[in-house]
C-alpha cells in the first residue's frame, strides 16, 4: 500500500499513522505527499503554470519512483486506486510504464458529486475508462457509474463494502466511558461520520423533541468532526436538547468499538443532496451491526443496501425529522422488535465480512492478470 504522511489540505502530519502502519498485517510505504497541498489565494494561469513546474511535476516524479520501487520489489501486476481524480494518474502511469493492470474503487460521491473543478470534471470520465476494471460498493454506484460516467457494464464489478468483524464485534456496555461523557444510566442513541449534511445529523437533532416526550431519558451521542459542526451546535440550542444531545467529537480507534457496544442502537439518517452528493454505502451500518446493534438509515443512496428495512433496521426519509422521530421511538420501545433485528444485524454483518469481500477482489485481481 503506498500512502501519505502528510495531509493535503492542512499540511500537517497525519494523527497516528506510524503506530497504525505498526500494526497493519500488509506493507505500507510512506510518501510525504500523493498530490499537491493545497494552494492558498487566488488561481491564475501563470500562478497555475508556475505551481505545476516547481511543486506539482516534481511530487509526481517522487512519487512514481516509489511506485516503480514497490512494483519491482513485490512482483505487483495490479494497482488500486482509491482516489479517482487525484490518484488515476498513478495507475495510468503504472500501466503504461510497467504493464500493470488498473482497478478503480469507487464509492459514489465522487462520481455523484458536481466538482468546480472542471478539469478534474472532465477526467473522471477519461479515468473510468482507462481502467481495466471498476468496482462499485453499491448497486446505487453501480447505476451512477453506468448512467452518469457512461462507464461500460462489463467493466464494473459489484463489490460491497466489508466489515472487520474482528474488530467490531459484540460486547458489553462501558459505563466507565458512558459515566465520562454523562450518559450513564441513560437511553443512547449514536451517530458517527464525518460531520456534513448528508449525514443526516442536523435532521436526527431536530427529532429529539419528538423522541424525547417518548422516552425522557434519551440522549444523542455525534461522534465525528466536520465543517458542519457549528451548525449542528446551533440546532442543539435551537431545538432546547442540550441535556440530550452531545457533540463528542473524535474518538479512538477503541472507543468507537466501546461506543457501538454501549448504545441502544446506531443512527445515521442521510439523503440525497442538491448538488449530487449522497452515501455511497455507508460502512458505519455494518460497523454497528457487527456490534450487535439495529440502525436506522436514510432512504438515499447505496444506504439501502446496507440497511435491510425490518431486517437489521429500519429505513426512513432523512430529510423528515418526524419520520426520523417515530423510528427511533419504535426500536426504545419495542423490545422485541430491536433484539430481532440485533440478532439478524450480526449475521448479515457477518456475511459481509472484510474476508468475503477481499476474497472477491482477490478473484477480480486475478481474471485481470490472467486477461493479460
């Protein structure tokens, strides 16, 4: 795996990625950069000229001798690529210099999602289809790919999203951590991701009136950071549920087990936005079904794929904040109805384990070599 230790927009060296390579199972090469930090100020075209000449075209030539390096030293004949518009180029250059085939992994919002960026607009397109294959985690992107990219049907492969079921997994609830965030004892409700409306988290705040004369003793835990975390902090306010709802911010890699294990259930309502952008999947739903917990969705993008209405949750229109309400209410209330879906989350979580899931990209890889 070839990743940066350094963040593109801030700059700054990114939290944790020494102890985390430490422990991963699979080498991990250390680059400073994979593209160009983001500039500051106005652009031109001389400024963009001059920006690609002394930052941009010598980052890339960095970067493509790692990837030489790591293609000699490990024998590798596919490359992956996780970033389309500003990671393709790495696999069309290691295509064309070294005969490597390229796999696009695709989640959704990026080919959803309107860019200002027209340049980049016009290269998803030339991108898809100098892969050699595309995987879609969702039927939902699936369709995007075909009707919005224009991709070929025959190139994409179906892979859905896995969870580590290692990892997450069923436990009991830590009172030590819900006594440190003041919601011991009480009727828990999470939510996690970054902190954006699609996410659905300014909708579930303004259900909490509803739930809460349901079930008095709820709370609202938002784990995640974000750019829309202001807002959510003013609706907190608007909405009178102060003593129901916690912004927490960023946790552990431990806690967000602990927390999953310690809810009522997990919520996460998203939608579709006007400018395209929309979940892709939504990996958190199996997250917290692998913990043993129901969720609720959003009826938007590849979010319904995750979550099977009446299975291992429930499905609602995350732009109504009293259908949101009513949902929630239904799985404080109902015991019965929740300990079904627990008991059905853990199995399909389990059947959508990383190990399925890279068994069948191991499979793609494998045609793709073969195919050469």
């Amino acid at each position: 795996m070839l990743a940066p230790w350094r963040h593109y927009l801030s700059g700054q060296e990114i939290e944790g990625w020494r102890a985390h390579d430490e422990t991963a199972t699979y080498p991990i090469s250390r680059v400073e950069l994979l593209r160009p930090l983001a500039r500051e100020g106005g652009s031109s075209l001389l400024r963009s000229g001059w920006g690609f000449l002394t930052e941009d075209l010598p980052l890339k030539l960095r970067v493509l001798r790692e990837v030489q390096r790591i293609v000699r030293e490990h024998g590798i004949n596919v490359i992956c690529v996780g970033e389309l518009n500003s990671g393709s180029w790495i696999g069309v250059a290691a295509r064309r210099l070294w005969g490597c085939r390229m796999v696009s992994y695709i989640h959704g919002e990026e080919v959803t999602a309107q860019t200002s960026y027209r340049l980049y607009g016009r290269n998803r397109r030339r991108y898809l289809q100098a892969a050699d294959a595309v995987v879609a985690v969702s039927d939902f992107t699936r369709r995007a790919l075909l009707e919005l990219m224009g991709v070929p049907p025959g190139k994409i492969e179906l892979i859905h999203n896995g969870v580590d079921t290692q990892r997450f997994s069923p436990g009991p609830r830590n009172d030590a951590l819900l006594e440190r965030l003041g919601v011991r004892g009480r009727r828990v409700i999470l939510s996690v991701g970054r902190l954006v409306p699609r996410k659905g988290m300014d909708k579930l705040i303004e259900a909490l009136p509803r739930i809460r004369r349901a079930v008095p003793d709820v709370m609202l835990l938002i784990v995640g950071e974000g750019d829309y975390r202001e807002e959510l902090q003013r609706l907190i306010d608007a909405n009178a549920v102060q003593d129901n709802a916690v912004l927490v911010g960023k946790v552990s890699h431990d806690e967000l087990v602990e927390l999953y294990r310690s809810c009522d259930f997990f919520a996460m309502p998203n939608r579709h936005m006007p400018d395209g952008d929309t979940e892709g999947f939504g990996l958190v739903f199996l997250e917290a079904n692998a913990c043993g917990k129901a969720v609720i969705g959003g009826r938007a993008g590849g979010a319904v794929e995750a979550v099977r209405d009446g299975e291992n949750g429930l499905l609602v229109d995350g732009a109504a904040p009293h259908e949101i309400a009513d949902a929630a209410i239904r799985l404080l209330t109902d015991d019965a109805l929740r300990k079904r879906m627990e008991a059905r989350a853990i199995e399909i979580a389990t059947a959508s384990s990383c190990r399925v899931r890279a068994a069948q990209f191991h499979a793609l890889c494998q045609r793709l070599v073969r195919k050469s």
